[in-house]
C-alpha cells in the first residue's frame, strides 16, 4: 500500500492542532503519517494512523540543549521520523554524514526513516540531479538497513512547480535501479494535482507539505490516494 505522509512543519498553534485532531477522528490507516512539531506528538499518539517526526539527533542523551533523540521519540510510541528534509539541509547546514549518523540512530531506535533527497534548481539546470541524487544516498545511507526514500526536488517544495510526471518516474526508477526502497515524491502536491501524480507507476506515495495543513484539502488526497 502506497504511504502519505504529511508534514507540518513549523506550523500550527495548539488549537489550530485541536482542530484538526477533530477532524481526523476517522482516518483508520496506518499508511497515513501525520507528522506535527515535536511539542505536539502526545495529541497524535494512539491513533489508528501513524506519527513522524521532523527530525532527530543522533546521540541518545546527554548535554545538547533543544535536541531531542532518536531514543527519546521511540520512547513515545512513534513511529517515522523524517531526515535530511531540505530545510534542515538548507537553514541548519546539515551534511550527508550528520544525517546518516541520524539515519543509523533511527534505524536502531526502530523508527522508519523518510530519508529525503533532491536536487535544486541549478544543479538540475547543469543536468547534475542523478549525480547529486547519487551523493546523497551513498553518503546518507552508509550502513542503512532498510528507509523510505521521498525525492523531493528543492526547487519544487513549496513553489506550485512540479517536474513533469514522466521525470518523476524516470527520477524514481533511476533510484530503484541503485536501492531496494520504496521511493515517495514530495514538493507542491495537492489535491489538484495529486490524482494525476498518484498515476505514476513506480511512485509508492507523496510527502505533503503545505497542503496537510489544510485537513479538507488532506482528505481529499486521502481519498485519492487509498
Ligand atoms: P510542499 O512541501 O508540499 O509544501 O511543497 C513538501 C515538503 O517539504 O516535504
């Protein structure tokens, strides 16, 4: 079954999150991550969905104020965490090799990885995306046992620009020709397009940004979706 994964990013006050908790009384599928700001997991936990979180540090405890580990977050009963997404690559500078040490972290805490790849808008004009593509799995994934891989192209996260569905699948099966994972797409999925993405044949679901945050258009895609 395909996955779609919603993420919140830094988004959403305490009751706007009370909202939306009421609203999705009813989603009964495990394939569906919602995945809030950290302060926010206790709302999610024990539902018939399943919970992510946006990131995690690699070391189990100690002294790194604001940091909260891949350990602590299993201990809650979650069940994804998202790394390598662009913004924490872009704002929070973090390399290949910080995020496999999270990635292994993850893995041996046992939280399914979303291991997020993509390349920007000038290293696809200078036709380096599947080189790019390339550094980011090889590095990011030394040592990984098993993760869900979302190619989300930068210059299409939160832009209303998608690649065309033909470079998609041609995106994601270059990547299955390498790894053994299930691939999702992410970057300007909505409940417009999202039908039309959903007919990809290799795609297995979609990471959502923005358009989550809105649960009619979430449910929309949901439907579509499953
Ligand atoms: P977007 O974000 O759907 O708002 O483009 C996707 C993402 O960043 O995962």
């Amino acid at each position: 079954m395909k996955i779609l994964a919603a993420n919140f990013k830094m988004n959403l006050t305490l009751n706007e999150i009370n909202e939306y908790i009421d609203k999705i009384k009813d989603i009964d599928n495990k394939n569906i991550v919602l995945i809030p700001s950290n302060i926010y997991i206790p709302y999610f936990l024990n539902k018939k969905f399943s919970v992510g979180v946006q990131d995690a540090y690699y070391l189990d405890n100690g002294a790194f104020t604001g940091e909260v580990s891949a350990k602590q977050i299993s201990s809650l009963g979650v069940n994804y965490a998202i790394i390598g997404h662009s913004e924490r690559r872009m704002y929070f500078n973090e390399t290949n090799d910080i995020l496999n040490k999270k990635i292994l972290s993850c893995e041996s805490n046992g939280l399914k990885v979303i291991y997020c790849i993509g390349e920007t808008k000038e290293e696809r004009e200078s036709n380096k995306t599947k080189e790019v593509l390339l550094k980011q799995l090889g590095e990011g994934l030394k040592g990984a046992s098993e993760v869900i891989i979302a190619y989300e192209p930068r210059w299409a996260i939160g832009t209303n620009v998608t690649p065309t569905n033909e470079e998609i699948e041609d995106i994601i099966s270059f990547i299955k020709s390498k790894y053994n994972y299930k691939v999702l797409y992410g970057g300007s999925t909505n409940d417009k397009n999202i039908a039309s993405l959903n007919t990809i044949s290799n795609v297995d679901g979609f990471l959502v940004g923005g358009a989550s945050l809105d649960y009619d258009k979430f449910k929309k895609m949901i439907e579509i979706v499953f």
